[in-house]
C-alpha cells in the first residue's frame, strides 16, 4: 500500500491533492501556511517529502496521539488536514441520506425546530425546510439531477446522541477540548458554500465520510500583504481543521459528498 502526494505551487497560490488510488491506514498531517502549502508532517520529527513521493505504509501504521496534536497542531492558525483519520468509524458507511431521513422520522419535532441554533442550510437548492429536503421524490436522491447540497445543525439531544454513536470523539483532539452540543451533516453534490467566514466561539474540524470536496481558502483583508488564496483537496476517510473565523472559505464537491462538522477548543 501507499500513498502518492502531489503539490501544485503557483505565484500566489497552492493547491494540494491526494492521488485516487492512495493507500489507506496511513496518517498525514498537511499544515498550509499563510502562503500556501507549507508541509506535510508525517511521524512529526520524520524529514519531509519531497511532492510527488511515494511513501510506504507501515504495517501497524501509527495514528497523531492526542498529546502529540496538542503540542504541535491543535491550536494553530494554519489550515490542516490529516489523512485517512476516520478510515474506521461506522458512519462512513452507516450515515447516509436514508438513515437521517429515518433517525429524525423517530424525532419528528425535530424537523420543525430550527432557529438560528439549530439552522438548515439550503445552500443553492429548491429546498426550504429539513422537512422539505426529506420528503424529495426518492429518485432526487442519487440522480443529482437537479444537483443540490445542504447542511443542517444536528441539536436534537435525542438525534445527536444516535448519530455520535457512529461517529465517536476524534481520538487526536486535545483530552480537554470542549465540544458543542451540536454537529452539522452536510451533504450533496456540486458547490456548496461560497466563501464566508464562520461566526463561532472555537475551532472547526470536518470528518469527510464519503466522496471528495475541494475547499478554497483566502485570507482576511488584513493579511493581504503576506497571505494568499490557496486550495486544497480531501477524501473520504480525511478530516479538515480550520480556524473559520479568520479565513475565509468555500468548497465545492465532485461527487456526492457527506461530512460531519464540529468544533473544538
């Protein structure tokens, strides 16, 4: 097994993906700095490699301990992703559009309470309502025909309590991180968020379950003059920790996509 990097530097900005046919099992820690992709941080005091490297899997590969990621990761301001973090959580098959249709169902005042704690995010799609999007005809799931993507706040105590049973505490965030009391699932296909900053009182981290999404990152006006717009690529099994509160971001999928978003700090 294995896994290819590839990097892709202009005069302003970077961009990074990993290759279809990488190897899973096999943690990666990618910071990008002010300027673009800085580095990609393997076993931390490891050198790095050079794009374009294959890199060989160990055979017990080692995952970023939580103290590890406190230490060196867990509060800087650089945009990161760690590859293959959830390769073995239950929701990268479980969670789908049918078992969420099905685990609010059970909930159903649920889906009338949204408010600006608990939102629904319709992005560019036809839909008004988490009661709305669930009651598509069944041939709008998978067709992608008409495209859409959403996003919802899971802040039911009853359904978030069921859907963290597929999804448990990322094991590298810091032991005494507080987390919220409400996750997002967003899911679809197509462009989803146009670039914005996030109005939150900690960290982001997104698990990306299922499919690819690109993400584009630019930076307040403030740092104009040493920070540039970059891009980066993720798959499933990826998760993505930004601070959003301070840069700018949007992303875009390019095949149907599902992801679990909270916070941290």
């Amino acid at each position: 097994m294995h896994t290819v990097l590839e990097a892709d530097f202009g005069a302003s900005s970077g961009s990074f993906r990993t290759a279809p046919d990488s190897g899973s099992g096999f943690w990666w820690i990618f910071r990008m700095d002010q300027t673009g992709f800085d580095n990609a941080l393997a076993h931390p005091d490891d050198p790095l490699p050079e794009p374009g490297a294959v890199l060989n899997d160990p055979e017990d590969p080692p995952k970023p301990t939580s103290s590890i990621f406190e230490e060196r990761y867990a509060y800087l301001p650089q945009p990161m992703i760690i590859k293959n973090a959830f390769m073995d959580w239950k929701a990268r098959k479980q969670l789908t559009f049918q078992y969420l249709k099905e685990v609010y169902n059970r909930w159903p005042d649920a889906l009338n309470h949204f408010s600006n704690e608990c939102q629904f995010l319709p992005f560019k799609s036809v839909f008004a309502t988490l009661n709305e999007f669930f009651n598509m005809p069944e041939s709008d799931v998978n067709s992608g025909n008409p495209p859409w993507y959403v996003g919802f706040s899971n802040c039911h105590p009853n359904i978030l309590k069921e859907l963290r049973e597929l999804y448990p505490r990322p094991h590298f965030l810091p032991t005494d991180a507080e987390l919220p009391n409400t996750d997002y699932t967003f899911l679809g296909e197509g462009e989803g968020a146009v670039m914005h900053l996030d109005y939150i009182p900690r960290l982001m981290w997104q698990a990306q379950l299922q499919g690819n999404k690109t993400w584009f990152i630019s930076p307040t006006p403030e740092c104009d003059s040493k920070c540039s717009s970059f891009s980066f690529y993720v798959e499933a099994g990826d998760a993505v920790l930004i601070d959003t509160r301070i840069w700018y971001h949007g992303t875009i999928t390019g095949q149907f996509s599902i992801t679990i978003q909270s916070e941290y700090g």
